[in-house]
C-alpha cells in the first residue's frame, strides 16, 4: 500500500471532513452533476485539496466544459496521483490528491485546450484561495 505524506486513520478522516467531503474524498463517491460549488466559479487563485490543503490547480487552467463539474485542463506538477480505475464497467483514470491519496475525480483525453486534458474533479474535493 501506498504511502503518503499526509495519512490518517478513517476515524481521524472522519473527524476533520463532513460526510459530503468523506464520501467523496476517501470513499470515491462523486457530487450530482451541476450541484457542486466550484462548477461555475471563475475567480483568479488556487485550488487545494480539501482534505490536506495541498495546492492541485490554479484557476488559469480552469474552464466550462458543461460536464456539470468543474474542469481543469492542467494540474500543478506533481501534485496529482494518476489510477487505472475499472469501476463500473469503464476505463477511466482516477486522480488523487499526491500528498493524502484522496480521490478528487479522474482525467479525460478530450479537453478543448492545447493540452488535450479534462480534469473533471468534485467540487467537494476541493477548497478555493484567491
């Protein structure tokens, strides 16, 4: 198993992130599309991991994509963790925060920029500084 930078036990997970957050960070669960608080928001500044606060995106690579969740077209280097994921019968890749493992979403090959990418992640999963 994987170790992180930031680990704690699912009680103390449990503890520090609501029950939204929990499921959604540490159980893979996923936000109802067009419901999170992140979807349309465009300010400029960084958007951190909600669980430990590691920085993932910065809002100049955020963009609509009218997927219902907010998009990114890069990731700050480094800072996610890429996971064939085979659940529900597709192929997909997971992303996870680097430092705590923590499930932010997954990636997609069919982004509008020049970087190809689509980082579809649950606005639960992240927090928002200017």
């Amino acid at each position: 198993m994987k170790k992180y930078k930031v680990e704690k036990t699912e009680e103390e997970w449990k503890k520090q992130l609501s029950p939204e957050k929990y499921r959604i960070l540490r159980e893979k669960g996923t936000e109802v599309p067009h419901s999170g608080e992140y979807n349309l928001h465009f300010e400029d500044g960084i958007y951190k991991c909600a669980a430990c606060g590691e920085q993932l995106f910065e809002s100049d690579s955020k963009f609509e994509s009218g997927c219902g969740w907010p998009s990114f077209d890069d990731a700050i280097e480094g800072k996610i963790e890429y996971v064939q994921d085979r659940s529900f019968g597709m192929i997909r890749t997971e992303i996870l925060c680097s430092t705590c493992g923590s499930h932010l979403g997954h990636v997609f090959d069919d982004g509008p920029t020049d970087t190809g990418q689509r980082y579809c992640v649950n606005s639960a999963s992240i927090e928002f500084n200017k």
